[in-house]
C-alpha cells in the first residue's frame, strides 16, 4: 500500500451533502459491504475541522481495514480523488487514495 502525508494533498474544505452520502458508498463497497451497513459498521459524523471529511465518531468498536489499519476517515481532494485516512500498526496516521479500480 503506497502511503502519502496530508502535506502532498490538497484536500476539500466542504463536502456537499451529495459527497457524503458517495464517500460513505464508496467506503461500504470497499470494505466489502458488510452485513450491518454503513451507518452501523462505521459509525460517521461529517465534520469540518481542518478539512471536510466523512469520521468515525465511535470509539467503541474499531475498524480493521485492509492490511491491519485502523480506519479514521475518507474525504475528498480539491480534484475529487478518494482519500482514506488511517492508524498503522505504529499508530502512525496516514493517508491513501483509493481509485475506484481497487473496488
């Protein structure tokens, strides 16, 4: 998995409610579209501190992602490529974009 720093990315300060619903379908589809659905399994809040993106809000169940990472969140950038950010096993965060290919 090639792995990027926030710095390298411009990311978008708003997402449209259009957005939001996409990133969490994306998401869905990408984890393998688990049997609880999307709002159950993740558990995301839209929020815009430092950047717009789509959070996992809860702390009670953690989510392993592809390769043993800790899911925190999938945003956009200003030229719509799917970011995904996540915890390594070092708990390290870093950032991923995902094309629809990998799906």
């Amino acid at each position: 998995m090639k792995t990027i720093t926030v710095d390298q990315l411009k990311l978008k300060k708003h997402l449209s409610m259009i957005e939001q619903i996409t990133l969490k379908d994306i998401l869905y589809t990408w984890v393998g579209s688990p049997t609880e659905g999307v709002d159950d399994y993740f558990e995301l809040e839209y929020t815009e501190d430092v950047f717009a993106k789509m959070e996992k809000t809860s702390q009670k169940t953690d989510v392993m992602l592809h390769g043993n990472v800790h899911f925190r969140y999938i945003t956009l950038t200003e030229d719509n490529q799917i970011v995904i950010g996540f915890l390594d096993s070092n708990s390290e965060l870093k950032h991923r974009i995902i094309s629809l290919d990998e799906m």
